[in-house]
C-alpha cells in the first residue's frame, strides 16, 4: 500500500532503518518517534564524517531548495548529536509524498554517528513542537503527510533480527493478532507520552512501580528504560542476574530462562516477551538486559518492546493504539 517502507534490524537490533527519497535520492534513515527533525548526512560534511556513509548533496536535486538563515541542532538522549542547516525537497517514503518537507543537512554530526555507517540520518515522528530548527521551527514528514493520508496514523511492526515495515496512512490487521487497545496521549512534553505505573513479572501480581510514572514509545532508542523499582523486581526473578555498573546495567547468565515483562499501557497490560530480554551477550556467560533502570523520571519503551507489540501512532485524536504481534 502507499506509505509502506521497510524497517531493516542493524546488528543486535540496535536500530531499525529504512528507505528514504529525497530529491531522487534515496538514504536509510532512523525512524525516531522520539524525536521531532529529519536530518541527514549531507555533501557539507567533512569526508572523515562521511567515509561509508551514503550522504545527500542538495546540488544534485533540482527541487531542493534552501531556508536562508535557518538552522537545526539536536543532542539526543544518548549523547549523540548532529548540527547543520536546512532548505526543503520532496520527501517520499513508500509512495506516502510530501513536496516542501523540510530537510536539515548536518555539517557536524558526533562520532557515534560517524561510526554507525549504516545510519544516514534520522526521521523523526514526534510532535513538530520538539523540531529544533531556528528561527522558523518545522513540521515533522508526519504531521505535513498527515492531511493526505486515508488515515492520519502511522505504524510501526518492527521485529527481533527480522525485516518489518513501517505503513503510513492505515492500521493493516493482518499485522497484529487479537484487539488492538488505543490509549489517550499526553503531548504537553511532545512525546507520544502515556501513563505507565503498573508492571508484573511472568504470571506474578500486577504492582505499581511509581504512582502515575509516564512512559513515551520511542522508536529510536533501542532498550527499555523503565521505573528502577520494575527493573530490580524483575531481576530479582532471574537467577544470578546482578547489576554490573562495569557493563552498565543488570547483566544474566546467557542461558537463563527470562520471564516475560507486563508493563501497563495507560491501564491496559502489555507483554514484552522473556526472549526479547535477552539483548546481547558481554562476556563468555552473560548477556545485557533488554530492559534497564532509567536514570530519568520518564520511562523510555524502546524497540524491545516494539518486538513483542505492534504499535500504531494516530496524529487524528493523538492516540497510540497497540496489540501483540
Ligand atoms: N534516540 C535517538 C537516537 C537514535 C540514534 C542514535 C545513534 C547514535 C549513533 C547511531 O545512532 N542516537 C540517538
């Protein structure tokens, strides 16, 4: 259907990306719901940042053009970053086509981004309030498509070590099995923003972790980070798992048999499978969590929990809909 992009697994489903026309150039962008700027690596930057990179040169389009004076610059959660200018061209995602979307070209990206040669830039689907474009701030490809879409949602079916999809403009129900529970959005902070307070370990009793604790659906950051009180009732159910400050969180013998993890979802529960825990191995017998403590006090439900819960993201009534898939 029209809208319909891929979304490719990067080794140990770090990130997802997927095919992005701009110009009649095609670039393999992070769809990030956690961000709001489409940026890409650009002809601008240096050939150090760009060596294995497939980069956008606004010289080669014929419908590029720029925003004089305006300018992006973004840090995000992990402590990547990219900063650089912005003009506008035709964006195509899937047949899904908006004309004057814009497009900020990075002429500074960090090194985490220099090394993930694989990633060409990020498309964000969070609310266009969070875009950081100066001094005319822009709206997100989703929030320009939105009008021309059959339905003003997107989705995202993304799955462990598997090429899913993203879809604009419909809800397939062949992607996703049982009903699909919709939950309001707080967008005040421009997230995809919920209440997420409650959690049970497999089959044990459903506990609150922090009354009113919220959580975002974040297409862009890879693990779970959820309340500390839900990541050490969860550990305290795997044997021999500690929380290893050397590797940076709560670490497992590789061979455990891990419980799945109910989180609720502005009141409903849903599952994040056991196996999807089992992230990555760091040593000869242990493996890193899928699912952290945040620092923060906003939980962060990452692409593990994508992998168990197909989601649907509906800019019409600000809603997030999801159901296992
Ligand atoms: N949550 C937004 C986001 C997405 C990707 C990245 C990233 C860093 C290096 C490669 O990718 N950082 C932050």
């Amino acid at each position: 259907g029209v809208g319909l992009v891929t979304a490719t697994p990067e080794q140990n489903d770090v990130e997802y990306l997927s095919p992005v026309d701009i110009g009649g150039q095609t670039l393999n962008l992070d769809f990030d719901s956690g961000s709001s700027d489409l940026w890409v690596f650009s002809s601008q930057l240096s050939t150090a940042a760009t060596t294995g990179h497939t980069v956008y040169d606004p010289n080669k389009s014929q419908s590029f053009a720029l925003i004089q004076g305006a300018t992006f610059s973004i840090s995000y959660g992990d402590g990547s970053g990219a900063a650089g200018n912005v003009g506008t061209d035709t964006v195509n995602l899937g047949g899904a086509t908006v004309t004057k979307q814009a497009v900020e070209l990075a002429t500074a990206v960090s090194q985490s981004f220099v090394e993930d040669t694989n990633n060409n830039g990020l498309l964000g689907l969070a609310f266009s309030k969070l875009n950081t474009v100066k001094p005319a701030q822009q709206k997100t490809f989703f929030d320009n498509v939105m009008p021309s879409l059959a339905e003003p949602v997107f989705t995202a079916d993304l799955k462990k070590a598997a090429v899913g999809s993203y879809e604009f403009g419909r809800v397939d129900a062949a992607k996703f099995t049982g009903a699909m529970t919709f939950v309001p959005v707080n967008t005040t902070q421009g997230f995809w923003q919920f209440t997420s307070e409650k959690f049970a370990v497999g089959t044990g009793a459903v506990q609150t972790s922090v009354a009113g604790s919220q959580a975002i659906a974040d297409t862009g950051t890879t693990l779970i980070l959820a309340e500390p009180a839900v990541a050490r009732a969860y550990y305290a159910q795997v044997p021999n798992a500690v929380n290893d400050a050397q590797a940076g969180g709560f670490v497992f013998p590789c061979n455990s048999n891990l419980p799945d993890l109910m989180l609720d979802i502005g009141g409903t529960m849903a599952k994040v499978s056991g196996s999807d825990i089992n992230f990555a191995q760091v040593d000869a017998q242990n493996c890193f969590g899928g699912m952290q403590a945040t620092p923060a006090n906003l939980q962060i439900y990452g692409d593990i929990f994508f992998k168990s819960n197909f989601v649907a993201f509906n800019g019409g009534n600000s809603s997030l809909g999801f159901a296992p898939h």
